[in-house]
C-alpha cells in the first residue's frame, strides 16, 4: 500500500551565529514533517543552498561578510526555487523594503516563540505570508506606496475573484487554506495570484498582501 504520509519540508538556516543556527535546528527538527537539510553562515551560504535545495531558507539579513540580502539576491539570481524568510533581531529593519523587492516571502524576529516556528515553516512551504507576532506590519507597509490611493487604483483591476483571493492572501493563509475556503483547486489559486501579482505590479505575496491591508481590504473583511 502507498503511503499517504505528507513530505517532510526541507529547511536551511543561514545565520552568523552558531548558537542561533543550533537553536533553530533542535526546535524545528523536533517536528516530525520538518527536517533541517543545511546550516550555514552567510559566505558559505550559496555552496550550501546549491548542495541541499532546501524548500525554505530561513535567512538572518545581518550577518558579517555576506549578508542576507546579498543571499536572497543571489538566490533569485540562481532561479532557485526556494521560500525565503528574513530572520531579524528587530521588528523594524533599514533592510526590509530591499528584502520585500527581491522577493522575501516574511520576516521573523529571532525571539519568536518556539512553539510556533514549526508551523510558521509550514505556512511558508504553503505559500502563506508569515510574520512573527512583534513585527508590526504597519510599520512595514510604511516602506511600500506611499500613497494609498496608488493601491486603490491598482485593486480596482482585479476581478471580484481576484479581491476574494487577495483578501485571503493577505491573512496569511496558504495557496491549499485558499482553496478549501473558495472551493477552489490549489493550481487554481496559483494561477489567480500568478495573475494578481502581475496586476498588482508587485514580485511577491508579502508584497501583495501589504497592498490589500492599505487599500483597506483586510480591514473591510474585520468590519464584516
């Protein structure tokens, strides 16, 4: 008989301290559908992502010698396709607008609680948008469009569909809890956002949930 049991998510830890890349192991291979395939500093990073293709980095953005956005780019270079988030000890970062341009799919801050890593993992692999709970995403949104009635515009192109999956885009929700929630197939959330980010005229989903929360989509669904 086949098995059924779900794949096991591949994850990389890029960070400059060891301790760091330790901690992030024990607690994300104690999981049983995660296993942590590589770790490594920020210079040998790219030999070691080019070895293990693992399905999400986990990406510290400050790191001596190489940093992480240097990284990021690098792996959008390469044509990898891997889920990225950003590791930061702060929730403000000078990187985060660069890092959302090169297509970072969240950012977690390092003291985040260990019980929920595992399945932030999860949401990442799942195409979900992750933030830890401390990262303001007002204080992010502040680096994108300025002016929200440039968000407003570009939302009044999207079909009604189109807003729906927005909206359930912008919760955080993966391109599967989509789906089950519109009836929808998961390659036929993905074509919807495929199509959604081209209108959007943005390269991500962080990017394209920042967009609905200043347009005043997600607050218009609270308000239901």
């Amino acid at each position: 008989m086949a098995s059924t049991a779900s794949p096991v998510i591949r994850v990389a830890v890029i960070d400059d301290e060891a301790l760091i890349r330790s901690g992030f192991s024990h607690i994300l291979s104690a999981a049983g559908d995660i296993e942590v395939v590589a770790t490594a500093d920020g210079v040998h990073a790219m030999e070691v992502l080019a070895e293990a293709r693992p399905d999400v980095v986990l990406l510290d953005i400050r790191m001596p010698g190489r940093n992480g956005l240097d990284v990021l780019r690098d792996i959008r270079s390469a044509g990898w396709e891997m889920t990225v988030a950003i590791l930061t000890t702060f929730d403000s970062d000078d990187h985060i607008a660069s890092a959302l341009d090169a297509g970072a799919a969240g950012f977690l801050v390092k003291d985040t609680d260990p019980r929920q890593l595992p399945q932030l993992v999860r949401t990442l692999h799942g195409g979900g948008v992750v933030f830890s709970p401390t990262v303001s995403r007002a204080v992010v949104a502040g680096y994108l469009r300025p002016e929200p009635a440039a968000d407003t515009h570009l939302i009044d192109a999207l079909s009604p569909r189109e807003r729906q999956i927005l909206v359930q885009l912008g919760r955080g929700l993966s391109n599967i809890q989509i789906g089950a929630a519109m009836f929808l197939s998961p390659a036929t959330v993905k074509a919807h956002i495929s199509t959604i980010l081209g209108k959007l005229d943005v390269d991500g989903r962080v990017q394209a949930a920042l967009v609905a929360e200043r347009a005043g989509l997600l607050r218009d669904e609270e308000a239901r």
